[in-house]
C-alpha cells in the first residue's frame, strides 16, 4: 500500500486525531519561516534578545517598534487559510474530533474553521494589558505606534509566547496527543522544544497511537513515526482527500 493510501486508511479509522503543525504550514499561505532565508533570523540580528521577555519589561517602546517591523504586523491581517488549513477543517465536518497543537502565532487555523486550536506560541492577533487584562485586536494594535490600554495606559503585551516565556498549554497539548488515535504532525522540523517531546511522550505514553510526519525535508526525528511523507502540505492532502473520497 503507498503511503498516500495508507495514510487515508488511517484517518479513517481514526476517531480522534492530533495534529501537530510547523511553520511549513504556514510558509504555503505566504508566510515567511523563522529560519528560512527570507525569515526573521536571516533579518534580524539578536531576534531572540529583542523578542524577550526581558526586552519587552526592558524598553517596552523599542519592543514594540521592533516587534511590529520583524513580524510585518501590518501585512498580517491580508494572510488567508490554505489547502492545508482547509483539510483540517474538512476532517471535524467528517466528524472527526481534531484537536490542533500549532506552534504557529498567525491564527489561520482558527480563520479556516477548526475549533479545537491550542495555539502553544500564542498569537499575533491580539494583545493584553498586563496590569488589567484588558484584550485587544490586531486593528487596534496596527492603529497604535505603541499600543496602550485604552482603561490604564499601560503599554500592552502581544499574546505570543516570547523568549524566556513559559509555554502555557504543554500539559494539554501532551494529553491531547496521547489520548489520540491519530497523531498527524505537519510541516515542522520539531527542532523547538518542548513542543518536539509530544511524539516522544505519545510513544512511551500510548503505543497503539499511530504516528505520522508530513514534511519537505527530513527531521532528526523521522524515526519516532510510523509513516513519513516527504512533501509540501497542499499537495499531500489534496492526494489523501481525494483517496478518502474515492474509497
């Protein structure tokens, strides 16, 4: 059986299915990656100084100013959802029970439909007032140089996990992984931790929970899956959707 099919039968029999999403999920919505080389690393010197947690109690101005250029805060609003987004979408309509692990900050799986997204880095679509809890959009932000709560005046923070910040929902990202008949992971490189522990956990934790990594280019961890599929999301998924349909 090719892997297109095999993966298609999987879903399938899946009732409950994981999916781990990268960057590369991104990237085919027009995104530029971190690592790539038009991304934020090859742009921007000490990125992971300037996106701090200690840069933004630092010189929360500066922080701002930086942080709007690097991510192109303005352009943000015109991403839309792509095939990849899609599929998933198209995976809860089947009924099945998708819980979305995304280490991605852009908000397109939320913009696609998916209703279960545990963003892990946050998202660059809104931002909180650390002293009142005050929330606020991206057109809000967009409209501010330096956003400040409208109730305090206090300079906000964006709801992205910055450098030497704390990864909220790992627990629950882990439980969900395990609890899943399908773990999916797509597009990502699974470099980053915590995030690249969720198939190490979902092995020692639930073995008959089958595994399986969509990617371009291979990954120190290709080994932990039980089917890997070199390749770009969009044209994965188009293949895998049209064999569950013809099934």
């Amino acid at each position: 059986m090719d892997q297109i099919r095999q993966l298609a039968q999987w879903i399938k029999e899946a009732n409950t299915i994981a999916v781990l999403t990268g960057a590369g999920m991104s990237t085919e919505s027009g995104i530029p990656d971190f690592r790539s080389e038009n991304g934020l690393y090859a742009q921007e010197d000490n990125v992971e100084y300037y996106l701090s947690e200690h840069y933004y109690k630092k010189d929360p101005v500066d922080f701002w100013r930086r942080f709007k250029r690097m991510f192109s805060l303005k352009m943000m609003g015109g991403f839309a959802p792509n095939d990849g987004h899609r599929f998933l979408r198209w995976l809860e309509e089947m009924g099945k029970t998708v819980t979305i692990l995304t280490q991605n900050i852009d908000g397109l799986h939320t913009k696609a439909g998916s209703t279960n997204v545990i963003e892990l880095h946050g998202t660059l679509q809104t931002a909180t007032c650390p002293s009142c809890g005050n929330k606020y959009d991206l057109s809000f932000i967009n409209r501010h140089e330096v956003p400040r709560c409208e109730k305090c005046q206090t300079i906000v923070k964006p709801d992205v996990v910055l450098f030497g910040g704390l990864v909220p929902r790992i627990e629950e990202a882990f439980a969900a992984a395990a609890a899943s008949d399908l773990l999916l992971a797509m597009g990502t490189s699974l470099e980053v931790a915590p995030v690249n522990q969720i198939p190490f956990y979902v092995a020692a934790e639930s073995p008959a929970t089958r595994k399986v990594l969509i990617n371009k280019t291979a990954t120190r961890m290709d080994g932990m899956f039980d089917l890997v599929i070199y390749g770009g999301i969009g044209e994965t998924v188009a293949s895998v959707r049209k064999q569950m349909q013809a099934e």
